[in-house]
C-alpha cells in the first residue's frame, strides 16, 4: 500500500508539474512582441541625445532634430512601415530610459559592448570605427601605429579619449587643442605631424575641408554601434535587421552615409 500510494502521489505531482509546464509556455507563447506593438500604435518611439552633432542634433535655423542618426533612424522606420517619434533625452540617462520602456530603440551610436548585451539585444552594426590618423597629403612618413610617431607632435582634442591616447605611448609630443579646426589648420602647415580622432569623426571633419589633409591609418580597437531595444522580442529583431540589411542592398544607407560623411560607414574604415 505504501508503494502504491507513493507512486499515485508522484503520478499527480508529475501531471500538476506537466501542466504547470504547458502553462507556461502558453503565457510565454502569448507575450507580446515589440514588435506587434509597433505595427499596431503605427510609430517607432527612438531615442537620441539631440545634442551629438553629427550624428543628431538640432538645425540652427528650423530648430528641426537632424543628422545622420536621425536620417538613419527616418530611414528604417520607412522601411518597417512606421512612422519615427523621436524624443531627445541626455546620455547618462538613455539607457536608463530604454529598459523602463519609455522608448522603443535608441539610434545614438552605442556601442554593442559584452556588458550591454547583458541587459539588452541589439540590431546588427550599423556604423564601425576605430581611432584614426590623420596626415598632410604628400606625407613621406608611413605612419601605421602611435609607435611610428615616437619624436614626432600628435594633435588630439583637449581632454578626449585620444588626448589619453598620446599621453600613454612614451616619446609622443602630444599637443592638445580646444577643437579639430585648431589641430587641422596645424597639420596642414606642418606645425604637428599628425592629429588623431575617431575614423567617423575623420570622415565629418575631411569632408568639406579644402585643406591639404587626408585619412591616415586606422589604428586600435574596432568598434561597433547598433540599435538597441529590449530583451525576448524576436520578432523586432529580425524586422529591424532585415530594415537594415535591404538599405544597404538598396543603397539607399550608404546614400544617408555619402551625405554625412562622404564614405559608407557601415564598413570597416580599412575597407573604406
């Protein structure tokens, strides 16, 4: 008798847990999917800083949020069949603000990084760069790395990452400037060697420049920015991936791209 009532209990503990199972997977099966709820309120609710020229800021003159994040953003959010709200929110609070679900993504140029991921899923890059020389055009020196400018001057940004950059290799006369105009108008009368900043930020500044300067080396740690959004929505993500993928099959991406910066930052700056 014992064993027999042993094993009716076990036998209703297995059905309950079984159905406990089954239970659950129907919730989970029932969960909403963002994007469901995008397709059904018709908008994208993204996220910028507003303030981050290039990427987006606000026209001096309409008072209009633009550039190349906000292009980016217009473009995928055609591409899904929605309208872009966007909202301008400080950095130090962005991401904050995306897991609360005060917003659908943010298309700001963060970095997909291990620490991040933890928290949210990220669209596939969209930008990659890394730090990059810049040199006079006709420069006899083949400068590869920060190495080769051991002896030489080095313009950097007053207190940038690239400032601390300089200061770390050992014989560079690193010479810090209140903004890129200052260390470019050098470069180009031979004052410094060199000037170093971030590959798209290369690409902005050499843009409309008539000065005799161009892209030297990429040099250090390739990084890449996507789109991120909240966890457990598979359905977004292959939506806002596929966006991204068909813009830049369609050249209708690198024609955003061409327009900021003159280069299709989609890919690597060595592959420019």
């Amino acid at each position: 008798m014992k064993n027999d009532s042993t094993s009716t209990i076990s036998l209703k503990l297995s059905k309950l847990l079984v159905g406990a199972l089954l239970a659950g997977a129907a919730l989970h099966g029932l969960a909403v999917d963002l994007l469901d709820t995008v397709k059904e309120r018709g908008t994208l609710r993204i996220a910028v800083e507003g303030t981050y020229p290039p990427f987006n800021f606000k026209d001096q003159t309409t008072k209009e949020l633009t550039g190349f994040d906000v292009d980016v953003a217009k473009l995928l959010a055609a591409k899904m069949g929605l309208k872009p709200e966007f909202t301008t929110t400080e950095w130090s609070g962005i991401l904050a603000g995306l897991a609360s679900g005060k917003y659908d993504v943010i298309v700001n140029q963060v970095g997909i990084t291990p620490e991040r991921e933890k928290t949210f899923d990220f669209s596939d890059p969209y930008t990659i760069s890394s730090p990059q020389l810049i040199v006079k055009k006709g420069e006899r020196h083949n400068f590869k790395d920060l190495d080769d400018l051991k002896g030489k001057k080095l313009g950097v940004g007053q207190g940038s990452n690239f400032e601390q950059k300089a200061k770390a290799v050992s014989g560079i006369d690193g010479k810090s400037y209140p903004g890129a105009p200052e260390y470019l108008q050098d470069l180009a009368t031979g004052r410094i060697a060199a000037a170093l900043n971030d590959s798209l930020m290369v690409a902005y500044l050499l843009k409309p420049s008539n000065l005799p300067i161009k892209a030297g080396a990429p040099i250090g740690t390739v990084e890449k920015m996507g789109i991120p959004f909240q966890k457990e929505n598979p359905k977004f993500k292959a939506a806002i991936n596929k966006a991204l993928a068909d813009s830049i099959k369609d050249g209708s991406f690198k024609k955003v791209s061409m327009k900021w910066f003159g280069v299709d930052v989609s890919k690597a700056p060595e592959a420019r």
